[in-house]
C-alpha cells in the first residue's frame, strides 16, 4: 500500500513541477523572472527525482534495504540541486523587485551555499551508508538553513514593502518547507513516521512553483 500511495504521489509531484517549469520557460517570451523560476521548478523537479525514482523503484520491488547505495547517491544529487535552487529563487527576488547592488546580500547566499556543497562532498556524510551520521545530516544543512532564512526575510520584507498580492505567500512556503523537513533530518531515523512529513514539505515546493506560474498567467505573458 505505501509503494502505491508514494509511487502515485511522487509521480503527480514531479510531473507538475517538471510540466509547469517548461510551460513557464516556454512562455517567458524574453521575461527574465517567469525564466528564472521556470528553470528553478525544472531543477527542482528533475534534482528530486534522483532520489525519488529510486525510492518508488525500491518499494515497488525488494524494499529500501536493498536499495542503500542508489537511495544515498540520489539523496546526495538531491542536496546539491536544492542548493542550485534556492540560489535561482534568490535571483528571481532581485529580478521581481528590480534590486540593484546589495552585494553583501549576494555575498552570503554563495558563502551559504558554497559551505552546504562543500559539506555534502565530504565522505564522513556516508550517503551509500544504511546507517548515516547524524551529526553530518545536521552539519551540512546548518548553511542550507541559513540561505533559506534568509531567502524568506528577503521575500516577507520585499512583498510587504511593495504590495505584491501575487507573492504574498512565497516567503511562507520557504518557512513551511523547512518547518517539515527539519524535524526529518533530526528525528526521521529515529522515528519513521516523521518522514510523513516529508509529504506536506513537497507541498510546499509545489506552492512556490504554482505562485510563479500562477503569477506569469495573470500577467498574460503567452
């Protein structure tokens, strides 16, 4: 039963932030943010599916045991394309409201996520381990915390400042998405049923593509 609620859930996720990702980069016609966020959804979807693919694969045939190595290579992809994308969200921040300069601003997303792609090369992460650290899961999300804090005070002070309807919400899908996945990263070996949780944080993700999209409709870019 979970192989099929998973597999059916997996399969709608990555079909609609994939499909919706090549709808926007189709239809930006020449708009550099409807772009922006229609490569970051096509990232996201396709960094997802090196680990989710698996996983459907494993609980369709021998189980999650047998598939360590293929789970772990993925879950490794997985981190380093989720890093790529918070870096495209950062960019469609400057782009929607035309943010000049901010150097520093810049300067921190790429230390935050230079230090998360660095952390999650180093062998002691143990990704083809059935038993990974956790103190290691805790280490390389640190940065990844950080750059997704501070996406979501740039998106909350940015919206409110100008009004903007359209992504009133975005800042509030980056806290919902970290607000599930946290307790996963500390908890989840521990107690399985926290990784249910997994499932409202892939939600969220789907929320922030549908707000861009949602966003491009309403401006009649076609």
């Amino acid at each position: 039963m979970q192989g099929i609620i998973e597999t059916l859930f997996d399969a709608v996720y990555l079909t609609t932030v994939i499909t919706l990702g090549i709808l926007m980069i189709k239809n930006s016609k020449g708009n550099k943010e409807y772009l922006l966020f229609g490569i970051m959804a096509v990232v996201l979807g396709v960094g997802d599916s090196f680990h989710l693919v698996p996983r459907v694969i494993a609980l369709n045939t021998t189980g999650l045991e047998n598939y360590t190595i293929p789970l772990g290579i993925g879950k490794f992809i997985t981190s380093i394309t989720m890093t790529f994308f918070y870096i495209l969200l950062y960019y469609v921040w400057r782009r929607r409201y035309d943010i000049k300069g901010k150097q520093g601003i810049t300067a921190l997303i790429y230390i935050f996520a230079a230090l998360r792609i660095t952390l999650c090369f180093f062998p002691q992460n143990a990704w083809t381990s059935a038993n990974p650290p956790l103190s290691w899961g805790i280490y390389r999300n640190i940065p990844f915390a950080l750059m997704g804090l501070l996406i979501i005070v740039l998106f909350y002070k940015s919206g409110k400042e100008e009004n903007d309807h359209s992504f009133r919400f975005m800042w509030l899908t980056i806290v919902l998405s970290f607000a599930f996945y946290i307790p996963v990263v500390l908890w989840g070996d521990i107690f399985p049923l926290i990784g249910m949780l997994m499932i409202p944080k892939t939600c969220a993700y789907v929320w922030t593509v549908w707000i861009g999209y949602s966003d491009m409709k309403k401006s009649k870019v076609k």
